[in-house]
C-alpha cells in the first residue's frame, strides 16, 4: 500500500446477525447518516470525505482515551467464574443459524456456520455448522463400540480407550456439505454468506488413522474394494468410501480443535474423509466394513446424487471441487464509507491445496492475484486477502480460486454448460457480492 491508511480507511458495518445488536447497529446507521450528511455538505471527493471521517473519528477517540473508563480504576471479575470459557457478551449475535422454512422438522436440518465473522482458517467448535438427519445424540463414550469386520482377517470391537491408545495423527481439513451453495442454482435465494456458503467448517481433527485400524484387522488386499460406514444415530447413514482412500488419509477421529468432539458433531467417534463431502464424515461411527463393491445405500443411491443435463443421475461424486468466497464484504454487510478495506475471504479444494486466488471488483472484468495467508494446507481451507480502496461508486466483487491440480474455479456460465441446472449438490462457481452506491452488499449472479 503506497497510500497512507489513515487518509483512506473504511469500516464495515457487520450483517444484523452478526456482531451486533439491534440497538448498536440502529446507532452505526445514524452515525453513519450524518457522516454521510456532512461529507456531502461539504461537496467532498473522496480524499476530503475520508478526512471528514477521520476528523470525527479522532474526536470521539480523544474522548474515549482522556476519560477513564470505570474498567480502568476497579476490580475485575474472579478467574474461574466461567470453568468452561464463553465469548464476549458484545458476541453474542454471531451464531449458527437455521435457515427458515429450509426443512420441515428441525431434527432433519441445518445450522449455518457465520463465515462473516470469523478469521483466519479455523472454525470455533462451537460455531461449526450441524447438519444431522436424525436429530443428534450426547452419546456415552463408555458405552460406544466401534467394530470393523467384512473382508477381514481379524474382526475387531473396539471400546473409546481401545482407540485412544492406538498412535494418533491432528490434521486440520475442511468440511464442507455437498449441498453447500446449493440454493445458487436458482437465482440467489440467499442474503448472506452464512446462508450461501455457511455449510463449511474447517477444524483440526485428532484420531487413529483408517489405515491402521484396517491394517491391524488384516484387510483383504486383493478382494477388499471398498469399506462401509456407519452411524449409530438413526439415519442409518451409511457411505461407502473406496478402499484407497480409506488407505490414504482418512481419519477415526475423536477430537476437533483440541478437545473431544462436540456432541453435534459426532461425540465420541467421527469419520474424517478429508476432500470429501460432509455426507461421508459418518458421526457417532460404529461400524466399518469391508466389501468387495459398493453397497448403494439410500444415502449414495438415491440422495447425494447429481441430476445432470441429459437426465441421467450422477453417483458417486464425492469430492467437492475448487471454491472460494469472500467473507468480507459480503451479503448483508454495509461500507460505511469510502475508502480502504481489507478484502478478506475463504478458498479451498477437496483434491489438493490452493496455490492462487485472483479477485475482481468489476464483475470479473479484471482480476488481481490475493495474498494468501498461511499455512496452506492440503484439503483445508485457506484464507485469502487483497486491498481495496472503494471510490463510493456500485461494484461487484468476485474471487476465483485456483488448486494444485491447475483446476480453475468455474463462472457460473461454465458450471452450467457442463452441469445444467436442475442440481442440488456440488455448486462451486464463483460468487458475486455487489456492492451499491449507499455500500449496501447483496448477492447477485452474474453469468
Ligand atoms: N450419523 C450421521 N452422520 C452424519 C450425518 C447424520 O445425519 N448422521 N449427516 C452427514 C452430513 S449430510 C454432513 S454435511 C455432515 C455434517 O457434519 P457436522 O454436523 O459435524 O457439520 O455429517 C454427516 N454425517
Ligand atoms: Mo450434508
């Protein structure tokens, strides 16, 4: 940046559901009419009305600084007082949320996680998005079993403590539902990020290697094709997954982010099956199985399939292929003035790792390259950041991202030649916020 930052800084007023409270964002509205207000009296370009913005600001941060805060002087609260750590109370409007009307019973549904608001790559545990068909469970670690058996020489039961003994790997990857970004087949049924691409976590899971548990087994080499994997919730989730990436980096996992798993997120035995669509991360994992084909369960037979074009049913399509999308700014969020911000967002690719993220603010007319922040690892996600300085006039701001493989994240024109329209899963186009002359940030799609 050539330009000095505090002649050209912005801010982003956060969506509603997002940081803050009603009364708190009705104040930022007003004190953003006035700034307005006074920039325009002012017949201000925009090097003056930055000043006028800096000139207010530095007023309300002499007093904020010269007069004592009651925090300054008086005794804060206990150590202990939360055992168990809580956000900030000024935090309490960055929830997952349920998308309204999207399922009929709130046990079969979703919970979204709040990209708008979170930084760096991983997602809080608590903020992880829910997806169950079933309702969830707080299952009793000493009563759960995991038995692997099929095409085995050995069929095992194992208890929690079995598991936890063996040698253990913590890799962080991405966790994203197939039907993520699915309502933007249609034509842009959602206001904000959380609803658009909210079904993406990312977390650092810690469990025993597939492998080694197959191994330990003794797995028929020469006939073991596939495994099965199943649930002890009442979906009967069941997946099958093929036997080499069963082999590779797939993970029985009882922790995420440092801690036993949630209890929404699989408590105690989850499948990690990195790259690949939520529906195959089997929670409350109870059994594995060895076969020689694929089990065509109603969960890969008949759900999670893709309707293509000339009306056939595509199965077995697991990976979720390149995507990104910025964070920051984004639906539902408001500049509140011209200026500089730091365009912020989210890549990743279920078939490697990013290597490139270019950014457009013209409806991708012309492209920038990102800086991505590290670490960038394989099948998680990476956080990408570029500047900007808004002149105040409508933009469209759109990032493209580009994996290991040379894949280039398609416009949603290119997805559509290949994939039709008539899908509900695997949607990974590019995603287009506009941004209008009042700063107001929607989704909208462009071609
Ligand atoms: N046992 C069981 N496993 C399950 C599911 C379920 O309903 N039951 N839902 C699947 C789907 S569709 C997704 S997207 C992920 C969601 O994982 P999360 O709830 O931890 O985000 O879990 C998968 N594993
Ligand atoms: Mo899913």
């Amino acid at each position: 940046m050539s330009k000095d930052l505090s002649e050209v800084i912005g801010r982003v007023l956060p969506a509603p559901e997002n940081h803050l409270s009603a009364d708190t964002l009705e104040l930022a509205r007003k004190a953003r009419r006035s700034f307005m207000g006074k920039a325009l009296a002012m017949g201000a370009g925009v090097a003056a009305s930055a000043k006028a913005g800096m000139a207010m600001a530095a007023g309300e941060g002499e007093d904020a600084i010269l007069k004592m805060p009651e925090h300054t002087g008086g005794l804060g609260l206990p150590v202990a007082m939360n055992p168990y750590g809580q956000p900030s109370k000024w935090e309490s409007n960055l929830q997952r949320r349920e998308s309204p009307g999207l399922t009929r019973v709130p046990q079969a549904s979703v919970s979204f996680t709040p990209l708008q608001g979170l930084f760096g790559i991983i997602t809080p545990s608590g903020l992880h998005f829910e997806r169950h068909h079933q309702g969830w469970w707080d299952i009793d670690p000493s009563k759960h079993r995991l038995m692997i058996n099929g095409l085995v020489k050995r069929q095992r039961v194992f208890t929690m403590d079995d598991l936890m003994r063996l040698p253990s790997v913590s890799r962080i990857h991405f966790i994203e539902c197939g039907a993520n970004s699915a309502t933007e087949w249609g034509n842009v049924a959602t206001s904000s990020v959380q609803y658009s691409h909210g079904m993406l976590s990312c977390s650092e899971f810690t469990g025993v290697l597939l492998s080694t548990l197959l191994e330990m087994c003794g797995y028929d080499k020469k006939n073991g094709k596939y495994v099965l994997a199943e649930g002890a919730d009442g979906s009967s989730m069941t997946r099958t997954i093929a036997i080499d990436q069963a082999m590779d980096d797939c993970i029985v996992a009882w922790a995420m982010n440092g801690e036993m798993l949630r209890p929404e997120n699989g408590y105690p035995l989850r499948l990690v099956v990195p790259g690949v669509q939520g529906v195959s991360w089997v929670k409350y994992l109870r059994r594995i199985e060895v076969g020689d084909q694929k089990y065509a369960t109603k969960d890969e037979a008949v759900h999670y399939i893709d309707h293509m074009p000339d009306g056939t049913h595509r199965q077995y399509t697991g990976i979720q292929e390149c995507k990104s999308v910025i964070t920051t700014p984004s639906g539902s969020q408001t500049l509140l003035d011209k200026g500089f911000y730091n365009v912020s967002g989210l890549a990743w690719s279920g078939r490697g790792s990013i290597k490139r993220v270019d950014v457009s603010v013209d409806g991708g007319r012309n492209w920038r390259t990102a800086r991505l922040e590290g670490p960038i690892l394989p099948k998680a996600l990476t956080r990408f950041n570029i500047d900007w300085v808004w002149d105040g006039k409508p933009a469209i701001l759109q990032s493209r991202a580009i994996d290991s493989t040379g894949y280039v994240q398609p416009k949603m024109n290119q997805l559509r030649a290949v994939r039709g329209t008539r899908s509900v899963y695997h949607q990974n186009a590019i995603q287009s916020w506009k941004v209008s002359e009042n700063g107001e940030v929607s989704n909208v799609q462009v071609f």
